[in-house]
C-alpha cells in the first residue's frame, strides 16, 4: 500500500465501508493492498463453468472494483456485480460489470434470475449472514450454482487473519471485524435452509506468492491452491435444488 493511500486513510470502525472509498486507488494493483483478493477472484473463477445458455447471467455480491470480471469475460455471463462502495462500483464498470449499488442483504433482483451467484470476501463483512445467504440463494435460478470463499470463524483464522496480518507493511488495519467470520457449519445449515447443498474445501495462498508479494516482487505461481484444513480460508460450491420458492416476493428486474 503506498505511503499516500498511508496518509489519506481515516480512522474507523472495524469493518465501516467508508474504508474502501479510502482504499479506492489500491484495487487495481495486482501486488497492493488487495492482493490476495485478485488470487482469490482467480481461484472462485475456477470453480465457474462456461455459461449454460444465451443470456445467462452471474450476479457477483461484494463484487468491489470488478475483480472477477477479467478471469469470467470469457464464459459469456452477463456479469452483474452489487456492491455498497460506489467509488468500487465506478470501476468496476470499466471492466465490463453492470453496477447495482444495494446491500447483500437486499437485492434489488428478481427471483431466480441469476444461473450462477459469487459471494467472494463478502460472507465474513455482513452484520446479518442469515439474510444475505436468503438472498443470495432466492436470485439464484433453480440448478443454479452457488460459489463462494470466506474467513473461518476460529482463534486461528483470527489470529492470522487479523493480528498478524494488521501488523504487515502494506495492509490495511481494520478492514475485518473477526466477530462476523462464519463458521462453515452455520453456513452450510444456512444454505441447505433455502435449497443450496453447499461444499465446501479450505484454500490458502502458496508461500512463493506470500513470500513474493512481501517481499514486493511480482509472482504469478500458483497464487490459491486446496488445502485439508478450513480453519483459516475455505471455498464453498452449491447447486440450488428446483424445488425452492419464494412465495409473496415482488419481482424486481436487473439494472439496465
């Protein structure tokens, strides 16, 4: 993180938006403040099929800047990203994203619109999980699919998560509020309550990239790979069941 965005950054809450506006120049650098989020967009790609049909669309909560958009723009969703951040939103629609500004826990999207929902880095910031896993799953259209990564819930994940990596050069402090990471046994009851049987397997970031990325040289090997344990970082994948409705919803259509 540069010295400018150092000196330009406010002091708040653990875990307030704001910080991201703060932030907004570090998005775009691949070995800046959100490396591990370009690794980790990389790594959810993975997990994302070419699009089933003419017209498919991916709905990307928590989308910030865009990071997804270079690693899908070739499986031929329309790629819709919802996000808190207006100053993310703006670029993120220079990389070919239609912004929807809302909160993950209130779409602004009809029922089953999206064949396939990515929820990355977002799942451990929302102060109600029970509701953003509700709409993230209502959007969701019948065999759809699922994929998120998210922050464990445990002494270790915070230990690293936070006070250890809060004290490296270059990371911002108070981007998480340990208290909000999931436990994945909470989230996968969550999504199995609205017909998503969710799997899911840890990932971690192989030491060339952490050692590379510390070190401040560029270094493009394997940056996320699967690991046994969940107790720090975990992906999850799911396919919604067409037995799901949602009774009394309004209809509300994608932003144009």
């Amino acid at each position: 993180m540069s010295r400018a965005t150092l000196d330009h950054m406010r002091t708040l809450p653990r875990n307030d938006p704001r910080q991201y506006d703060d932030l907004a120049g570090e998005w775009w650098r691949p070995d800046g403040a959100f490396a591990m989020l370009h690794w980790l967009a990389q790594a959810r790609a993975r997990l994302i099929p070419p699009a089933p049909r003419p017209g498919a669309v991916l709905v990307d909560i928590g989308c910030g800047a865009g990071l997804l958009a270079p690693h899908v723009a070739g499986k031929g969703y329309r790629h819709v990203g919802v996000d808190v951040t207006r100053s993310a939103l703006e670029q993120a629609a220079t990389h070919g994203v239609t912004p929807v500004l809302a909160d993950a826990a209130a779409l602004p999207l009809m029922d089953g619109c999206a064949d396939v929902v990515a929820a990355g880095e977002i799942l451990e910031h929302v102060p109600d999980l029970p509701a953003t896993v509700a709409e993230a799953c209502r959007v969701l259209r019948p065999g759809g699919l699922l994929v998120l990564d998210t922050l464990n819930a445990t002494p270790l994940s915070r230990l690293i998560a936070v006070t250890i990596a809060e004290r490296l050069h270059g990371v911002p402090r108070g981007l998480h509020d340990p208290a909000l990471f999931v436990d994945p046994r909470v989230l996968r009851a969550q999504c199995a309550r609205h017909g998503v049987a969710l799997r899911v397997r840890g990932v971690r970031p192989t030491v060339p990239a952490v050692a590379g990325w510390l070190a401040g040289t560029s270094n493009r090997r394997g940056r996320i790979v699967p690991t046994w344990s969940t107790a720090v970082l975990y992906q999850g994948r799911g396919v919604k069941e067409a037995a799901v409705l949602y009774p009394g919803r309004g209809v509300k259509q994608v932003a144009e």
